[in-house]
C-alpha cells in the first residue's frame, strides 16, 4: 500500500526540478497528480523557464512508476488558468487531496540593480502565484470534506536573507507568513497547511547561466565555466561553509521526501509547520 494511495495532489512548477521530482515521488505513493508549469520565459526574470518539452517529460516518468497524471501550461500569475488546469484535472481524477505550490523564481541581482519589473515578477510568481494556487484549489477541496494537506514552498533564505536573491528572500518569508494564517483558517476543514523549507538544491533554479555569472563572479575570477560540473563543483565549495552539515546542496529527492511526508497520514496532526530540510542553513 502506498502512503498517498487513492489520494489527488496538484503540483505548480511541476515541469521540472522539485515539482518534477515532487509529482514522481508521491505518483510513486499512489497519488495522481494534476501538474501545470509556465512553459514559457517570464518579461523581467532572468533565469531560464521550463519547455512544453520537459512538461511532457513529466508527464512520461509519472506514467513510467504507473501514475495517472493531467499536465497543463498555466501561469500562478494568472488565476484563471490555474482554475481551469485545477477543473480540467478534478473532471478526470477528482478533487485534490494535496496541493504543492511549488513554482517559484528568483532573478540572481543584487538590489541597487534590481527594477521594479523584477521585483514585482519575483513577488508575483512566488507570494501571490502560491495565493491563486491555493485559491484554484481550496472549493474543490472543501466541497470534497476530505480535508487534505496543502504544502507551500518557502526556502531557508525566509530565516537568513541573502545577496543577489532580495526579491527571493522576502517572497518567501510572506510564504511563512500566509501558511500560518491560512492553517488558522483551514483547520477546521482538516484541511492542514504546512511549508518546506530547502536550502540549494541541485536544479535549474541554480544550474542555469544567469547563476552562474553570479558563482563566477565571486568564485572564479569573473572567468566562465567550462561546464555544468565545475559549476556544481565552484558552488559545492561555496556553500557548504554556510551549512551546519558540511555539504553544499541537496537533491530534489531529498526534498520530495519531506513533501510526501506532509501529505501523507504520518502527518495527519501537524499544521502551521516550516519543515527544514536544509542541512542546517538556517541555524547557522
């Protein structure tokens, strides 16, 4: 029997990285999942987005453990396609029991550079994209009278901050704030609500060329990298000294386990909760 048997969760960002891994992992449990991602570069945020082409790949290694999954490109800056990818997967497989607001950016410039524009698509997609998400799914969720378990996907960076990622930092700390208000809320429904809390993971988040003009800067002289490892190496010795256990980074996996944790029954009376899974970053 797996932990999240018979049970619906829908994903945001699930088109790669932790959303990826997050839909695999719990579709591994027995849960279907319904997955929406951008699919598409955003005006103002740097970094690169997924592709309709990992979107689909998604869809294929969910498939490949044996889950049913509905995919969709929808945008958390735009309600109604979330509403409609959230209708869409309640038609074919039922109202959500789990929701993983997942998708999240971060524009890698520090604040005297940053526009307005940037900060504004940071906050967007971050702090109010996880309010539409939750939004989207919240009636079906409720008229269902299930209760369920809603994830939010703030970063150690709430407790600690950081250079080049203020627009990131503070998206995430008003994550903290609204999963609290909302477990107050929600209760009632024995609907919990609850946010993990990642130091680096290994992902496009970080393995991408805007990021690594920011590691070269800093750690390699302003040269660039010849590759994706050295890249991985540089930030390896980078971070690491930040981190109560001497490793630079996670992997999405690591993360994905906390997720089905929160979702599944073994967490039926834990809410209001920030999950740190993050080698001690913000203890330190």
């Amino acid at each position: 029997m797996g932990r999240l048997n018979g049970k619906v969760a829908f994903v945001t960002g699930a088109a790669r990285g932790q959303g990826r891994s997050h839909a695999i992992r719990m579709a591994e449990e027995g849960a279907s999942i319904i997955a929406v991602d951008v699919c598409h570069d955003l005006e103002g945020i740097p970094m690169p987005l997924a592709t309709p082409e990992d979107l689909a790949e998604t869809v294929r290694a969910v498939e490949a453990v044996g889950g049913r999954i509905v995919a969709r490109e929808a945008d958390v800056t735009d309600f109604e396609q979330l509403c409609a990818a959230v209708d869409e997967g309640v038609a074919e497989l039922g109202a959500p029991d789990i929701v993983v607001a997942n998708a999240g950016v971060n524009a890698y410039v520090l604040f005297p550079e940053m526009t307005e524009q940037t900060w504004r698509g940071t906050i967007d997609v971050n702090l109010t994209g996880v309010f539409r998400t939750v939004k989207a799914a919240l009636p079906s969720m409720i008229a269902a009278g299930k209760g369920g378990s809603i994830i939010l996907t703030s970063s150690g960076f709430a407790f600690r901050g950081g250079g080049f990622a203020t627009g990131y930092a503070t998206s995430k700390g008003g994550v903290v704030g609204l999963m609290r208000s909302l477990a107050l809320e929600l209760g009632p429904h024995w609907i919990r609500v609850n946010c993990i809390m990642p130091s680096t993971v290994l992902t496009r988040m970080v393995l991408n060329d805007t990021f690594a003009k920011v590691v070269s800067g800093a750690m390699n002289d302003g040269r660039p990298f010849a590759s994706e490892q050295e890249l991985a190496e540089t930030m390896e010795r980078m971070i690491a000294p930040r981190h109560i256990i001497p490793q630079g980074s996670l992997e999405a996996r690591d993360i994905s386990a906390g997720v089905v944790f929160l979702a599944s029954d073994e967490a039926r009376y834990i809410t209001s909760e920030s999950l740190r899974i993050d080698l001690g970053f913000a203890g330190k």
